[in-house]
C-alpha cells in the first residue's frame, strides 16, 4: 500500500481507472484479477485531482499479505503520463481483502465503517 499510496501523493500517477463488478452480481467462482478486467460493467476514469480524490481514500490504509483469493469486486488501475499501467489495486466488496500490484493481501482501515470498498463508491459515486 506504501508504494501505491507514494505513488498517487508524488503526482506520478496522471489517470486512475476505476472497474466495478456490482457486489449483487452472482458468479460460480470467486472474481479474479483477470476475470474483473473482463468482466466489469462499470468503467469510470479520472484524470483531475487524483492526489485529493484517492489520497484521501487510501489514507490510513494498510495491507497484509495472506494466502486468501478474494471475491473481487473492484480494480483500480495506477497510469503515469505515458499511459503506462504502473500500480493496481484490487478490492473485495467487504472492503477486507484483494491485490496489491498482483500480491494478495487484507486491508486495514482501523474501522469498518470506514472500509476501503465504502470509500471507493463514496468516491466513484458508484452505487450497487
């Protein structure tokens, strides 16, 4: 999450890509990575104020490392100037497990209410 979040507050990051699979949505298997590329509906990109926008959202976020493989409901995809992919970040919709750069891990945001899927659709104004 240091890397992500260093990434976003030095302004190396010009557009964020936002993938949503609606947490109602119903699959046989778990989301992977590659599947949510593939398979979201929702697509949303933002390119102005990204260091307020998602600064903000990925403060105070921590990540472990761990063997789950999540039920991913969101990617959201770190682009530099070249439009070059340069960092991702996969969540769940509870908010408490996915990918950081392609390593699975759980998130901590020290209160649920205030869990990373909830500050992502606060943000993305997404609503499921």
């Amino acid at each position: 999450m240091d890397t992500i979040r260093t990434l976003v507050n030095s302004r190396a990051v010009a557009k964020i890509r936002v993938l949503h699979v609606p947490d109602s949505t119903l699959t046989m298997v778990s989301i992977s990575p590659d599947t949510l590329r593939s398979l979201a509906s929702i697509d949303k990109t933002f390119s102005d104020h990204i260091e307020e926008t998602f600064g903000l959202a990925l403060s105070g976020v921590s990540a472990k490392n761990v063997e789950h493989k999540p039920d991913l409901r969101w990617g959201i995809f770190l682009y530099d100037a070249q439009g070059q992919e340069i960092g991702s970040l996969f969540v769940d919709k509870f908010g408490q497990y996915g990918y950081v750069n392609d390593q699975p891990v759980s998130f901590e945001t020290g209160t649920f209410a205030r869990n990373l899927a909830k500050r992502l659709h606060k943000i993305t104004g997404i609503r499921d």
